[in-house]
C-alpha cells in the first residue's frame, strides 16, 4: 500500500523555494522595524533629515555657499524625578537646532521635536538613542532646512522667527 503524505507536504514540493521563502519568519529586528515603519509611520521627518545630513558628513568646515547654512542639533535629556516608590516617570527628551549663516551670529535654539518615553521603546524617534549633550554639525541647503522646519514645526510660533532667520542667514 503506498505512503500517505499530507497535502501540506505536497503542496511545499509543488512550489519549491517560493514555499520556503514564504515561511521565512522575520527576525524580531525585521519586526520591529517594519511596525515602526508601517503602523507608527517611522521614521518621521527629523529623524530622516537627521539622517541624511551626518551621513558622510565631515562637520561642515570650509566657507558656505550662498544657498548653505551651518547647523548644530543637539540632545538633551531632562531626567524625570525618582520618588523612590520603584516605579518611575519617562525621561524627556528635546532635540535642539541652531543655524548659522554666513555671518556670525546663530538663530535662535529652536525645539525641533520633543519625546517624552523611554529610548528603546518602539514609538521612540532614532534621535533619542543618540548621546546626550553630543552637538552635530553640518552644513545644509538652506532649503532643507527650511522644509524641515515646516515639516516638524507647522503651526509653532517658534517656526516663523526660526524661518526668518534661515532665509535672512
């Protein structure tokens, strides 16, 4: 009498490598990183100009363009206060940037984004695992920055004085 196969084992013999690429489970990494993509909509729109400008970057030394700014971001990390009960309140976290022309004086510090959480958390923006007090510079299209600030700032009334000083820089 023959073997009896199931009609799960026939059906993975019909279709090869296409059912093994099917089952692949995705690493916890992977997971996390397409909900934070798909569900929460990271990353947002600072933590991708964030990106985008350290990448390669050498600092920003050497004379700007006409159309280029200097910037400074900055993390800081206010710690929430322990009451000694066990359970604790998050940190909050701010990243700052400051922008600078070509003359000498800088823009106001203004607040880009502001998390109020624990870093590894899956909401958490990527610039919260950065280190604390650490300045980034580099240089940027004045239109960049610009459109970041819109972006993560529309409705502030920081952002128009924070506009006015990139466009007058």
């Amino acid at each position: 009498m023959p073997k009896a196969t199931s009609s799960t084992a026939k059906l993975h013999r019909g279709l090869g490598t296409h059912a093994q690429a099917l089952a692949r489970r995705l690493s916890d990494e992977d997971a996390h990183a397409n909900y934070r993509r798909d569900v929460l909509g990271l990353p947002g729109p600072v933590d991708v100009w964030l990106h985008a400008s350290t990448a390669g970057s050498a600092g920003g030394g050497g004379a700007l363009r006409a159309d280029e700014v200097r910037c400074a971001v900055q993390m800081q990390r206010t710690e929430a206060p322990d009451d000694g009960s066990g359970f604790g309140d998050p940190d909050v976290y701010t990243l700052y940037l400051t922008v600078r022309g070509r003359e000498a004086r800088a823009s106001p510090r203004l607040a880009l984004q502001t998390y109020c959480g624990w870093p590894d958390s899956l909401d958490a923006p990527e610039w919260t695992r950065r280190r604390a007090g650490h300045v980034m510079h580099f240089r940027q299209r004045k239109t960049s920055v610009t459109r970041l600030v819109r972006e993560a700032l529309w409705g502030d009334a920081g952002a128009t004085e924070a506009l006015q000083s990139v466009k007058g820089a």
